[in-house]
C-alpha cells in the first residue's frame, strides 16, 4: 500500500451514507492527511441536494469522530461551472494535498491535467448505498437509517430531514 501524504475526495454527501463512509476510511488508511471536500456546496433544498453545505459537514464530522478517524479535514466547495479555473479553485479552497481520489471521469480529467496523482475511489454496494436510494427511501417512508451512520441519522433527526427531503419531492399537483 502507498500512502500519501496528503489527499483530497470530494463528493456531495446528500446524505453521507455507509458507501461514502468506506471510501472515505479507505482514502483516511492510506493518507498521512485527508481532505474531505462537500461538493455543489452553495446547494440545498432541492431534491437531490436537500441538505445544507453545515449539515453534510456535521454529518461528516461526527461520523468520523465516532470512526475514531482524526486525520481529516472538511471544506465545503462551491461549484464554479468554469471547468478551466475549477481545479485552481479546489486548490485554493483546501489545505495543500498531492493526491486525488475520484471515480468521475470528467473531475480524473480535470486533476489529471492540472499534474496531481489521481486514484480511483473503491466502491461498495453502489446498488444500495447512494444518495438517491436514501432520499428515495426517506419519501417512501422504508428504512434509510441501515444505509447511514448512527451519527448521520442523528443529524438529520436534529434538523427533521426526512420532513425537509418529503417537502422538497412534492409537486404542486401533490406528487
């Protein structure tokens, strides 16, 4: 196994659930430092970004304090939709980092023009453990809290999130 010094995973985190978390332990194992960059971060209360750049944060942190994992950081980045100046903008939004882990084409493309080394991220279960499939189950009122965190579900509780992901999916013809 290499490690690297210092790493960077970015994703959207709408929830954080159990897949997110094991990409994220596997980056934490092989890195000196973590970068954990919440992407599409001015989003919220929409219907696939119902939580706040905060709340995913939160989400973040005590998942990873109840990990016991504590060589992280956590910065929210905004998207820019100036794919030449996106990379620069990372940059200088998060502390210095070598490595980046990603398993969207088009964001390898980007690091890997700008010079950085980029890994694949390892994936579980993608079938079950998505963002979509836990907003999904949240409307339909079926477990969501077997595909999240302790800590995650907690957060969203604290914040009524299944109230907020159930307001936000509804149209005005009530569907």
């Amino acid at each position: 196994m290499t490690t690297d010094r210092h790493s960077l995973v970015i994703g959207r985190f709408q929830p954080l659930h159990l897949g997110h978390m094991e990409v994220i332990l596997k980056c934490a194992e092989e890195s000196e430092h973590l970068t954990i960059g919440i992407g599409s971060a001015q989003y919220s209360h929409q219907p696939e970004n119902p939580f706040t750049a905060g709340e995913r944060y939160m989400m973040i942190e005590e998942s990873l304090k109840e990990a016991g994992i504590g060589n992280y950081s956590i910065v929210p980045v905004e998207d820019l939709n100036r794919y030449s100046i996106w990379v620069s903008h990372v940059v200088a939004m998060c502390p210095t980092f070598d490595c980046v882990y990603s398993n969207n084409p088009f964001t390898r493309r980007l690091f890997t023009e700008a010079g950085f080394a980029v890994r694949e991220s390892p994936l579980y279960s993608r079938s079950i453990y998505s963002g979509t499939e836990v907003r999904r189950r949240m409307v339909a009122d079926e477990d969501w809290r077997s595909l999240v965190p302790k800590a995650v579900a907690k957060v969203v509780d604290d914040i009524d999130g299944v109230g907020r992901v159930k307001d936000i999916n509804v149209t005005d013809s009530g569907i």
